[in-house]
C-alpha cells in the first residue's frame, strides 16, 4: 500500500532549504507561494528575495533535488514565479522569530 504523501512532509523538506544570504529557510521566509501535491508528484511555487538573486538558477534545482529525497515523492517540479515579488511581509512568524533571534 502506498503512504499518502502529506502537506507538512514537503514544508518539512523546505525548511532544509535555505537562501544563502538570508538564514531563513525558504519556507519560513515566505518564498513559497504555493503547494500542489497530486499522488507522488509535488510541484511548488515560489519567488526570490529578488529578480537578480545570485542563486536564481541554482536554488530551484536544489530544492527540487529535496524534495524528491522525501519518501513518495516521485517526481519535483519546482516553479520561480516573480508575482506577487516578495517582500519582509511576507515572512511567515516562524522566520520573524529566526531573525529576531540573530539581531
């Protein structure tokens, strides 16, 4: 019987990923905008601090790559939208916590 893939797996597998300048994990710092899972397959939106982000073309792969190291996980795909553009609002409690613990 197959284990049915959850929301909190996939957010669990975000908070491993992080923007190199920011020590917040993508997830936390408000980067994902959405979350489809349909059986084995999980496909995320998310944005970048910002469009000429240094680690625009390596982070999408990266979290991909996280993702399918989740068990079910089958197949990633990993989509950078730039709308709405991000900003410090965006941040979720959990990262505005993580930051205010580093300053």
């Amino acid at each position: 019987m197959a284990l049915s893939l959850s929301e909190e797996q996939v957010i669990e597998a975000l908070r491993d990923c992080y923007d190199p300048e920011i020590p917040v994990n993508v997830y936390d710092l408000g980067l994902v905008y959405d979350i489809d899972i349909d059986e084995d397959k999980v496909s995320v939106d998310m944005t970048l601090t910002a469009p000429g982000c240094p680690v625009a073309g390596t982070l999408g792969p990266e979290i991909q790559m996280r993702l399918l190291s989740v068990e079910g996980v089958n197949d990633a795909e990993v989509n950078i939208v730039w709308d709405p553009p991000w900003t410090p609002d965006m941040l979720r409690p959990e990262g505005r916590e993580l930051l205010a613990g580093l300053m």
